[in-house]
C-alpha cells in the first residue's frame, strides 16, 4: 500500500505473527506485514525488491534467523534486519549483531518493538543517505577528474607540503612523464623546467607552483619546458594559492597553456616580415643600380659601335663589360627575391620540366653524389616561368651537393597535396588548395635552428669566402613566392636536409612550343618621347635611339612628357616610359596619352617590374636588344593601356 511501510516478517507460529502485527498497529506505524515461514517464501519476497524491514524469528524448522540475515546482507546491505524471538539468549544475539542485524526484540518485551523499528528504519535513511551522498561524491570526483584529463591546458596541483597530487593528461604530454608524488625540492630537476630563453635552469623559488604555494598570484609567466624525448615547448603558467573558507592554506594550482605553437608562427611572421622588408631594400638598391649599369653597359656599347677601336682600348672596354654583366646577375637575383623580376608564365608540366632538368643535374652534381627521382602520375599543371623552375632546382641541387662533399643522395620527389585552411594559417605565406610539390632532399650535413632562420637572406652564407654569394636560396624564395607558391625546409645537424616547395595547381592545357622569332629591322624614322628621370640613362637612350635613326625627344618626368606631346607639332609614335616616375607614374603617364592620342604606342622601362607589360623591356639593356623591342613595338598592333575616362581620343592627324 502506497505511504504504508511493507514489513517482511518471518515467523512460523501464526500467533506470534498476529501479537507482532497487533504491536505495531497500536503503536501507529501504519504497515503492511507480509507473513512467510519457509526459505523458499523468504527467497521470493525478498526477489521483489520491495521490502522495507524484516522481522525474523532466530530460529524455525528448516530454516533458521541467522541464514536469513545472510540472505539480506548479500542482496541488500543497507535493509533494517531485527531478531524478534522468544528463545535469544545472549549469545546468539551477540551473533546476531556482529553479523548484521539492526537490533533484536524478545518476544515477551514487544513494548521495544515500536521504538526498534522506528530507531532501524531512521538509520537505514541515514545510511542511504550517506550512501547517495557518497555516491554523488564519487561522481562528482570522476567528472571533474574527467574535466581536468580533458582540457587543452596543463593543470597541475600540490597540497599543502608542496607534494604534488595532480598532473593531468596535459601536462603529462607536455613534460612527457607519468605523473609522480614528488615534493617542491625535485620539480626543476626531475620535469626539466627552464627560463623563457629554454637555457637557463629554474631554481626551485622560481617555479610557478612553487611560487603560488607561497602566496602569489601569477599570470602568464614564460617559461620552457624541455621534454627528455621531445623538442622543447614554450609554456604560459598561470597559477594562485588553494586556501579554505577560513583561509587556511590547502596547496596551490597553476595552469599550463602550452604556445609553443603559436610561438613558431609568430616567429614565421617575423621572419616573413623581415624577408618582405629586405625584399623591399634589395629589389630598390637593384633598380637603382640597374640604373647604373644601363648607363655602363649602354656606352661601353657606343663606344664598341662608334667605329674602329683600339685593340687595348677593346679589349678594356670588354672587361668593363664583364664587370657589369656579372652585376647584371646579381640585380636579376635580387629582384627575383624581392619579386620584383619580371617573369613568363606559363603552363607547363613539372614531371616534364625535372626530366630534362635531371639530365643536367648528372654532369653538375658528380659521381659521387646518387640521384633518385621518383614523379608521381598525373602530377597537377602549375604555372610557372619554366628557366626559374629549373633554376629553383639547380640552385637547391648545388646547395645539397656542398652540403655533401663525402658524397650521399640526392632525391626529387614530386607529389599532389591539398593545403587546407588550418595549413594556410600555421604557414605564412601559404594558400589552401590544389598543389604540385617538389621535395628536393640530401643525406648531407643540415643545419642548426639559427642558420634555418637566415637561409633565405641576400648574401647570408656558410661557404667559404669566395665559393658563394649567398643569393641561391634567396633566389629560390623570390621565386617561389612570385609563382604563388609556398617553401618549407626542414633540416637538423648531421639528418640531412629537405626543401619541399608547394606550386598551385592550374586547371588548363600546358603551353605549346614557342615559335622562332622572325627577323627584325633595327632602325628606323620615328618620333619617340623617352620619359626618364635619371639624366644619365635618359642621355644614353636619345643618344642610342638617335643613332639608330630616331627622332628622340627627351623628358625628365610625366609632366614635361605631357608638355611636350601637347606643344610639339609633328606626329609622335612611341612612348617610351619608365614605370617608375616622380609625381605621375609610367603607367598613368601612358593612360593619359593614349586617352588624348589613340596611335600613340608605348614600350615600358624599368629597373624591376611586378609584373610584365604588354611591351617591356628591363634594365639594364644591350643597345641592340632596345632597338630590336622599339622596332618590334612599332611595328606590332597598338597596346591596351586603357584610357581616362572623359579625355577625348586625338588621332595623330588631327594633332599634326
């Protein structure tokens, strides 16, 4: 019956079971009593699970009080269990007590029986509230055990007598040790903590738990840890002291967020960042000096065509052009770093391009070098000028065979990867997507993190002096980076290493062979505005143009230009700019012109270029080779430049 307590009791004399019920009706504890006398009875009651005490005589036929007992004991630990019997002597309820029972009641003094049952049944509430309590304890252990062993940051944690007494998963993996109740004294030693700078070993006042244990409150303190078998990792520790309600001292707790990644990718910004700014220097020194060497190489050429020379003075002539052309070399490898070259691309095929490049690489490389290809099938097309992709690997071959001179093996390796996004992001530089890699790697010496962070500087080298310029690598970075394309090295003392260069994938046909050149007059009649700020080139250029023919009128900069076009009488045809100009740029400058006259043509100059024009020719250049671009500038069809929106169109004849 609902509210009323199910009493089981076991009894087999009928009379004695009817006094007992009598008892507790009268003493107001509404009940239902279920009557059993037999094991068997007592087993299926006690089956259902529904019980709330049970009364049991000590001892019956066939059965007796003290199996009972054990019958509850092992199936329900915590139900009230009371000996009510007219036969217990001392002893036996001695026995009784020791094996489980709650209480006993001797049948001639049934007046206890009331308070008994009241007095078990408050105590089996105590105890299943205990046990609940305890229960949601260990429940309450378990989760936030499983809450510390699965958070991203380290917890750590020591008691009041510094011992430690938590380590969680996090923390494990970073110090890459079990987890050991150590005291204060052994921390630094035992899990290898060490300073911000990974060299300095902590002293034990230093260390962050220890720190909270003795009263501070800290924040983000750096500090290294550097696992027995594993690279170092750069550690934020934040921590206070545990004290209670009263303000007693339990221990301390510090948590560890490990940035070590994040601490490479600031550094790979920073290195990005300090590459893009010498970019930026060497790609400004090189057109400056391409400059010059435009005005050296231009007039060591005159000099050459101006007629018959004397065989010494040719002859030092010559070795002044040597000079420069060597310089020409070395401003074409700045630009190609500072990705300001201008360059062909093309759809090619990267399998293709090693196959022949190998070849090569046979009689550059030495006997004592082996080279292994392996090119995967259906390699993706890139798009890429084809003399740089093989540059990028004769350079990295030549590096790799320095870096071997007792002989090794040098192995190409291409493949097809996806860059995802999380890629993208850890690698500055880097874009998600489809790509060709090129994975060129040696057995030879590698190299330690500090030259790993300069490789790709200009003129940054460990050769000796005389045997390299420094300009390879940073040639092949420039390169890579103005292909679109991303390079990793990985590399340590004596393992080797292993540049993988990543080149975007292109969804379209590879480009067919070039067609030979057809032969092309040099000179000519024309009228042509060279607009130049350096006096020096600009000088040089009239003066080559007016030997080829040309009617050459010089300009200083955009605004003399426009004046001259607009006062002069006749017909001009070409303009010949450099990109790079005070106040109004080469490109502007070539907008507004045409805008006004629409057969004016335009050839762009330039100490570098981001990108090539439609007509361009880069400094420095042979006077031959700018006769050759001007011929076959005015000779082709008209370039588009665009126009200013608003200017209207004046033909040449309509100005002349």
């Amino acid at each position: 019956m609902e509210g009323k307590l199910h009493i089981l009791h076991l009894e087999d004399e009928p009379n004695d079971m009817e006094l007992v019920r009598e008892v507790l009706l009268v003493t107001g504890i509404g009940c239902e009593i279920e009557w059993v006398s037999t094991r068997q009875a007592f087993l299926a009651a006690v089956e259902r699970g529904d019980v709330d005490l049970v009364l049991s005589d000590f001892s019956l036929p066939g059965f007796n009080g003290l199996a009972a007992l054990r019958i509850i004991r092992e199936r329900a630990p915590d139900l009230p269990f009371i000996f009510v019997s007219g036969t217990l002597g001392e002893e036996a309820a001695i026995e009784g007590v020791r094996s489980g029972a709650t209480d006993y009641v001797l049948k001639h003094r049934l007046s206890r029986l009331e308070p008994a049952v009241r007095r078990a049944l408050g105590e089996s509430e105590e105890r299943r509230k205990r046990r609940q309590a305890e229960e949601a304890l260990v429940q309450e252990r378990g989760f936030l055990k499983a809450l510390l062993e699965n958070l991203d940051a380290g917890i750590v944690a020591c008691d009041a007598g510094g011992v430690l007494t938590l380590f969680n998963q996090a923390t494990r993996e970073i110090h890459g040790l079990p987890e050991l109740p150590l005291p204060a004294d052994d921390w630094a030693a035992h899990y290898d903590l060490y300073l911000a700078d990974g060299k300095t070993r902590m002293e034990k006042e230093q260390i962050p738990l220890f720190r909270a244990l003795h009263g501070e409150r800290l924040r983000n303190v750096e500090m290294t840890v550097i696992p027995r078998n594993g690279s170092p990792r750069h550690v934020l520790a934040s921590g206070q002291p545990i004290v209670d309600a009263s303000g007693r001292k339990l221990g301390a707790v510090v948590a560890l967020n490990d940035v070590t990644g994040r601490k490479q990718l600031e550094e790979q910004y920073r290195q990005a960042q300090k590459l893009e700014a010498i970019g930026r220097l060497a790609g400004g020194v090189a057109h400056d000096f391409n400059n010059l060497l435009s005005v050296i190489l231009g007039y060591g050429d005159l000099c050459l065509q101006s007629g018959p020379v004397d065989e010494l003075l040719r002859e030092r002539i010559e070795h002044i052009r040597s000079a420069a052309q060597r310089a020409v070399t070395l401003t074409r490898q700045l630009l190609t770093f500072s990705r300001k070259q201008v360059v062909e691309l093309q759809v090619v095929e990267l399998n293709g391009l090693l196959g022949e490049t190998t070849r090569m690489l046979r009689c550059l490389i030495g006997e004592d070098v082996q080279i292994v290809v392996r090119l995967a099938e259906g390699l993706g097309r890139i798009q890429a000028d084809p003399g740089q992709i093989e540059q990028i690997v004769m350079n990295l071959a030549v590096n790799a065979r320095d870096a071997m001179p007792q002989g090794g093996t040098l192995t190409l390796e291409t493949a097809n990867v996806d860059l995802d996004d999380a890629y993208a992001d850890r690698h500055p530089g880097a874009h998600a997507g489809p790509h060709a890699r090129l994975a060129i790697t040696d057995t030879g010496v590698g190299m330690d993190a500090e030259i790993l962070a300069r490789i790709f500087e200009p003129f940054f080298t460990t050769k000796e002096q005389g045997k390299g310029t420094g300009l390879g690598l940073a040639t092949v970075y420039g390169i890579v980076q103005q292909s679109g394309g991303h390079i990793e090295v990985e590399s340590a003392p004596g393992r080797g290493t292993s540049f993988q260069v990543y080149l975007p994938c292109v969804d379209a046909p590879a480009a067919s062979a070039d067609r030979p050149e057809a032969a092309v007059v040099l000179h000519g009649t024309e009228t042509i505005v060279v607009v130049e700020d350096e006096d020096a080139v600009r000088d040089l250029v009239l003066e080559t143009l007016e030997v080829y023919g040309y009617n050459a009128i010089g300009a200083a900069d955009a605004s003399e230009a426009i004046g001259i076009s607009e006062r002069y009488g006749g017909a001009i045809q070409l303009l010949m700019t450099d990109i790079v100009l005070p106040g109004m740029s080469g490109r502007d400058l070539a907008r507004h012109l045409t805008a006004r006259f629409a057969d004016l043509k335009v050839l762009y100059t330039s100490g570098y270029a981001g990108e090539a024009e439609p007509a361009f020719i880069q400094k420095p250049f042979a006077l031959t080779a700018l006769a050759r671009k001007i011929r076959e500038v005015l000779d082709g069809p008209p370039g588009d430049v665009g126009q200013i929106e608003g200017d209207p169109v004046v033909t040449s004849e309509e100005r002349g």
